[in-house]
C-alpha cells in the first residue's frame, strides 16, 4: 500500500521547482486569483513560520504584518494557482517551527540574516 501512495506522489503529481527555504526566511508568493471571469496575479510577502507535512500535502505557513495586525496565510506547495517563489532574505533562526515570533513587535521581532 506504501510503495501504491509513494508511486502516485512521485509520478502523477505534477512537481514545480521552487526555492529551498524554512523558516526565518522572507519570501513572496506569486498566486493566481479568479474573479469572475478574470484571473489576475497576486503577491504576499512574509516571514516563513513553518512548512510541514511531506510530499504533494506539504504547506507553508506565511506571516507578515499589515498595519498593526497580523496576518498569516497557509500554502500549500502543490497548490496550481501557485506562480512563483522568491526568497528575499534567508533568517538565522533556531527552530523549525517559529511560533513564538506571533507574540514579538518592534525590535525584538528582527530575525537575523544568515551568513554565507
């Protein structure tokens, strides 16, 4: 049964090649939205908070800041309106899961960038 779902996963699902990143790093999600008829692009830019799960049910976990609200959005990698990809800072964080950076504002809320 496990060699039938790993075979499915491997060859019926359709893989797109996006960036390696985790948590800490700020990314910005390119994704199609329909409305109606029309179909246009959109763009959320956040702090990664965690990815989980394995193979085509992995997701992702954005948050970012809007006023002083905070906003957290859940991708799933295999999600087709999903257009791209793009990391623009690599974060040197501790822990594959961030969760207490929801309760951090102003200066204590900095992830620090990763050296080369």
């Amino acid at each position: 049964m496990s060699d039938l779902l790993k075979f499915v996963n491997d060859e019926l699902i359709a893989k797109k090649d996006f960036p390696d990143f985790g948590a800490g790093d700020t990314i910005t999600v390119y994704y199609e939205i329909k409305e109606g008829e029309k179909t246009r692009t959109q763009f959320f830019k956040g702090v990664v908070i965690q990815r989980r799960g394995t193979g085509s049910t992995e997701t992702f976990t954005i948050r970012k800041m809007s006023g002083a609200v905070g906003v957290e959005r859940i991708f799933p990698i295999n999600l087709p309106a999903l257009q791209k990809i793009e990391i623009n800072k690599k974060g040197s964080v501790r822990r594959a899961r961030i969760f207490y950076f929801r309760e951090l504002t102003g200066k204590k809320a900095k992830i620090r960038d990763k050296r080369r």
